[in-house]
C-alpha cells in the first residue's frame, strides 16, 4: 500500500520536508498523484534505506547530545566568547568653524597644515589657529 509523504513523515517522526527533499534528491521513489495531489511512496529498497538512514542520524544526534552534556558537566566544555572587534574611530577634520550665537553667528574656513589648521575671526580678523 502507498503511502504519502505528509502519513510517511508521521510514522517515522520526522518532517514532512524532510521526506520532500529525500524525494527531490531522488532518495525516495514517489509519483505524484494528481487527483490526490500528494506524493505516492511505495514500500521499498529505497523506503528502507531512507529509514535506515534516519535511524543513523538519529543516533548519531544522541551520542553527540550525550557527548556535549557530559562535556558540559565535567567543565571541559565552556560557552563561547563573544568577538571583540577592534573598533577604529576615523577622526575627521573639521573643515568650518562658527563664531557667534544664534543671529550673530558668524562661519569662517579653516586650513590645514600638517596637524594644526588657521583660520580668520570672522569679526575682528585676528589669526587664530586649531589643533
């Protein structure tokens, strides 16, 4: 008797997109039945050898969880570290200073020389200079 893939994926206790990519990586013979719109997976070498397969890595996934618990419990196990990224703050020149508040607010540009710049007091036009 046929089986679909969504009764297939009950009785073994999986997924139903994991029975769908067993199908589609050609895995599981299955033929798609239009009037049911289901696929059809018939008893088989293929059907057994996909229950084997799951059985595997069902066992495997247990070893490992009994493995990483005992890890755990023992202290040989620690949670991960977070990565420290190395922040590098970019400094930007300036390239205007303002002078003033509110109306009286007066912008003037400044030039750079190596690390020191000038600029003119937009007021009183005394050299000034930034750093």
């Amino acid at each position: 008797m046929a089986l679909t893939a969504n009764a297939l994926a009950k009785k073994l206790g999986c997924a139903w997109k994991t029975v769908h990519r067993a199908i589609k990586r050609g895995e599981l013979k299955a033929v798609w039945d239009g009037t049911r719109r289901a696929w059809l997976i018939e008893d088989g070498r293929e059907l057994t050898l996909f229950r084997a397969r799951l059985d595997y890595l069902r066992s495997v996934r247990q070893q490992r969880r009994e493995r990483m618990k005992t890890l755990w419990r023992t202290g040989k196990l620690r949670p991960r570290r977070r990565k420290q990224v190395v922040v590098q703050v970019q400094v930007q020149r300036p390239t205007v200073v303002a002078i003033g508040q509110g109306i009286y607010e007066r912008t003037a540009p400044i030039r750079w020389h190596g690390d020191e710049g000038s600029f003119c007091c937009p007021s009183c036009a005394a050299p000034l200079k930034v750093r």
